[in-house]
C-alpha cells in the first residue's frame, strides 16, 4: 500500500514544486496531496505545473469538514503545514494529531528578541508547540527563534526552503568563461513592493550617480510605476526561471535591499547561478548564502553610507576576484537542494 503525506501550504512556487519532484523520486510509493492558494489570495500568475505523484487542491474550493474528511479516508502518515497563517490548516492540524499523524510546522521568522517574540515564548504552547510535532525552518536565525520559544534541538529540521540547484548550477557550469562587465550592471528580481527596499535602492543609486550603474528589474507589484521614469533601470515583468536564466549573461551582481524579508529563496537561486550577491543585513538567507567580502557585499538596511561603500567595492571589483565571487556563490549553494529537503521529510515517513 502506497504511503501519503498532505501539504496545507500557502502560495506554491517552483522551488516547491522541485522540492516534491525530488521527493518522490527518492520514495516512489508516495502520494503528495498539496492544497494551497486560489487565485482570490495569491500574489503572483505562477501555476505549478502537473508531476507524477502530487496532486493538487485550491485552498478557496475546501471547507474545513472537506480536509478532514480527507485526513480521515487517506490516513496520511504525514501532514506539513507552512506556518500559522491559515487557521483552517491549524485546525485540521490539531485533528490530524489527535490522530496520532505527524504534524510538520514550518516558519521563517527570525529572531529579533523583542517583545512580541517574548509573548509568543510565554504562549508558544497555544500558538506552536500543540500543533506541530516538529518545526521546519530555512536557517540559523530561525532556529534560533524555534529554540527560543522552547522547541527542542531534535524537534527544529534545518533547510526548508530550497531553490532549484541543478537548474541555476547547469547556467553557472555553462557560463565559466564570462568575464566581468564593463559597467555594474545590478539585478533585483521579485515582487515590486515597499517592503522590498525598492524606494532606498533606487533613491541611493541616484545619489550615488554614477552612469557605470545600471539596475534591471524583473517582476511585478504595486511599485511598478515608481520605477518608470529612470533612465538607469530596465523593467521586465514576472518570468519563468528559464527565462530568468537568459537573462543573467550581462549582470554583475544580484541585488536584494529587503526591508523584511524572513528568507529570500531567491538569494539561494542566483547563488547557485553564480551570481556574486549584494543584499541588506534585513534578508534571512544570507546566513547561508553571502558572506561579506567572500562572494558579495553585506550592507546595513535603510544607512546609505554603508550602501554606497557596498556600491563601490562592487562597481570596482577586478575580473579576478569577481570570477571567485562567482565560484564562491556557486559552492555556497550546495549547503540545500531538493535532494536534502526531500531526504528530511522521508525519514520521518519512512
């Protein structure tokens, strides 16, 4: 008899969708049942694409009694719930354990160490601990967080978002031989949105003035037409990761000036690409992914001071060091792929 396991997610991305494939490739006698977000709540025109073994289910079109009626005939040996957003996925959580399932959590909260974090330690048995069994995080700052409010070492599994690396590891094998651009030619790719630090990127770059900087932007949000009027950026709307790919042959560095941003697997993408970094010490992922002065530049959120000298260590950066850069980016990737996060949630089916 074929095992199980049910996903109760938020907006489904590709990363996910590789992280699934990898998963039942490993364990072929799985069935993965995802329920995620309509078209009424998500924040981007992505649709995951069909693959063998996952089935999909619209979040809007499922009452609560319609998951536990699914949780009661498919006996799943495994549920995995991204967070506390939904309280209707808590609630078919909570009964999936009485059950005598193995409930997953994930979160990508960091740890601030601040009021609010120390309410939740206080209630971290209501607000966590009596729904999950085990807690899924991205990285170090969040384990931290899941160990501050009182989830033991054994309980918090490490890696669980993931990009897709062989995708963004084949562009960086068939791209050894690029050079260093002649001009600073900045990536930023996501959803054009304030918490984004879109609004500081582009008014620090117009003080810096330099006409060697170039910003490309790909995405599409609220922001869009902020970004109209300069001459120093170029707009793409959203792409596929193939298209992205095509992209990359005359860029730099990526760029990711978050104001929040818990994660950011898309630093974990151009990583893996190849791609030297630059981001604010805002973005969760570069715990994993950039190291100051190795493959990218770190700067303070929102101290354009430390910006600019981030700016003009990149824009005078030789060919040597930013081709290291490259290799370095590349080998950090490495640290999560599908493959690890596949591996982790199998062991606790298997």
């Amino acid at each position: 008899m074929k095992n199980s396991i049910l996903i109760l997610y938020n907006e489904v991305m590709p990363y996910n969708v590789i992280s699934y494939k990898a998963l039942t490739e490993i364990n072929n006698d799985l069935d993965i049942d995802v329920v995620s977000w309509g078209l009424s709540k998500k924040l981007t025109p992505y649709e995951a694409p069909k693959i063998p073994n996952v089935n999909y289910f619209l979040e809007d079109q499922l009452s609560l009694s319609n998951i536990k009626k699914m949780i009661q005939k498919m006996k799943y040996s495994l549920i995995y719930v991204c967070g506390r957003r939904e309280k209707k996925y808590l609630k078919a959580a909570l009964f999936a354990k009485k059950k005598g399932i193995k409930i997953i959590g994930q979160t990508d909260e960091q740890y601030y160490g601040n009021f609010k974090q120390l309410i939740v330690k206080v209630l971290s048995h209501f607000l966590y601990r009596k729904y999950f069994d085990f807690i899924f995080v991205p990285g170090y700052f969040q384990y931290e967080y899941m160990r501050y409010i009182g989830f033991k070492k054994e309980q918090i599994l490490i890696g669980a978002y993931t990009a897709n690396t062989k995708l963004f590891n084949d562009y960086y094998h068939s791209s050894k031989n690029r050079t260093l651009p002649n001009e600073l030619n900045l990536l930023y790719l996501g959803r054009l949105e304030e918490v984004k630090g879109l609004d500081f990127l582009i008014e620090s770059l117009k003080k810096i003035n330099s006409s060697n900087i170039k910003l490309n932007v790909i995405g599409n949000g609220s922001m869009l037409d902020k970004i109209k009027d300069y001459d120093f950026i170029n707009h793409t709307p959203f792409m596929s990761q193939n298209e992205i790919l095509k992209k990359l042959d005359d860029i730099s560095f990526f760029i990711l000036p978050s104001s929040f941003e818990p994660w950011g697997v898309v630093l974990h993408e151009m990583a893996a690409a190849g791609i030297p970094l630059i981001c604010s010490n805002e973005v969760g992922a570069r715990s994993a992914f950039l190291f100051n002065n190795y493959n990218g530049f770190l700067y303070r959120h929102n101290d354009y001071k430390s910006f600019s000298k981030a700016i003009m260590k990149a824009l005078h950066i030789t060919n040597e060091k930013w081709i290291t850069y490259r290799k370095r980016s590349y080998e950090l990737s490495k640290s999560v792929t599908p493959e690890i996060w596949a591996e982790t949630i199998n062991s606790l089916i298997i």
